[in-house]
C-alpha cells in the first residue's frame, strides 16, 4: 500500500503546484501584460476618479441621459454579483406588466416621442448587466437626451454614431452603443446642462 500510495501523494502535489498555482499564475501575467485593460475590468475613468466599467451596465434615469437596457438582477439593478435575467417567457404576466411599466415611462419621459420603441429598451438582457443598447434605441432617445441637455439634436446624434460599435467582420452580432460611453460623451459637450 505504502508503494501505491507515495507516487499517489507526490503526482498530486506537483499537480496541484501546476495546475493550482503556476498556470494561474502564468494565465493572469500574459492577461495583464497582453491585455491590461481587460484584465482590470475595462474600468472608465473620469478626472482621476473610477465611474464605471464599459462592461456593466449602470442604471441612467435622468431625461438628460440615454438609458440603458433594464435590468432583472436584484436586489439593485446591474447589480454585479447578482448577474441572472428574470427567466420570464413572452407570455409571464410579471413579464407583460414589467414591459408595459417600461414602455409608460419611456413615452413620460418624452410624450412627444411617437417612434416605435426598440424592443432592447424594455426588455432586459440575459445577464442582467448590458452596457450596450441597439443603435435603435440610442436614436429613439436621442431628442429627449438633446432637449433635457439643451444640445443640437444633429450633435446627439452625431456622438450616437461616434459611439458606434459596428458587427464583428462585418457580419457577427449587431451595431451597438456603450450607454457609459455615449453618456459621458454628453457630459463631456462644452454647452451641455445637467
């Protein structure tokens, strides 16, 4: 037994030495020397302070700020360590009520909105923390944000689409907006009011 057991103990520990420790260790130092940014968690800050990652999404609910996609996790939304959808069908009543309530506070914030709202703007993601809304939904927002800032519609839009991630090679996935982004862009106009 004492045979068997020895080589047992001594290939258990190098593994553990391996595979617990020295890979890693080596995986973290390539992330970090390869992709620094990422590896820190794409964090975004403004005058030396930390206000976000371009990763989760933050709740925005100001009529001077473009919203982001809502968000089932609890008990705060996009909240990080609480990552799940609602895993709520089309057809849930709790689902229906929740859309409706969000479709009646998108039309308050601007009654004068008459354009289809985009399905990614009440309906919330699987994981609960998109930074990212459709480019559909950054324009549907795009006058309510410019009148609340006091800003040319035209240069709303147009940081819309200098904020504007295109598909992957050009076919993969869908043109998207980082709402963290874009709304610290706004911030950043020289005659925009909070």
């Amino acid at each position: 037994m004492k045979s068997t057991l020895r080589p047992a103990l001594v290939l258990f520990g190098i593994l553990t030495l391996v595979v617990g420790v020295l890979y890693p260790l080596t995986v973290t130092g390539i992330g970090m020397l390869a992709f620094a940014e990422q590896a820190n968690g794409s964090l975004i800050e403004r005058d030396g302070k930390t206000v976000g990652s371009s990763l989760i999404g933050q709740a925005f609910t100001s009529p001077g700020y473009f919203w982001g996609r809502p968000s089932a996790t609890g008990p705060m939304p996009n909240n990080g360590a609480g990552s799940s959808g609602s895993n709520q069908g089309p057809l849930n009543p709790a689902q229906i009520d929740a859309v409706k309530g969000r479709i009646a506070a998108l039309k308050a914030a601007d009654p004068s909105n008459t354009a289809l709202i985009p399905v990614d703007l009440v309906t919330a993601s699987a994981s609960g923390l998109d930074p990212e809304i459709s480019v559909a939904g950054a324009r549907y927002q795009a006058a309510r944000v410019a009148a609340a800032r006091k800003l040319p519609l035209a240069r709303v839009e147009a940081l819309v689409s200098e904020h504007t991630t295109e598909r992957v090679l050009g076919f993969w996935g869908e043109s998207r907006v980082n709402v963290l982004k874009l709304n610290l862009a706004i911030d950043a106009e020289p005659a925009s009011k909070r």
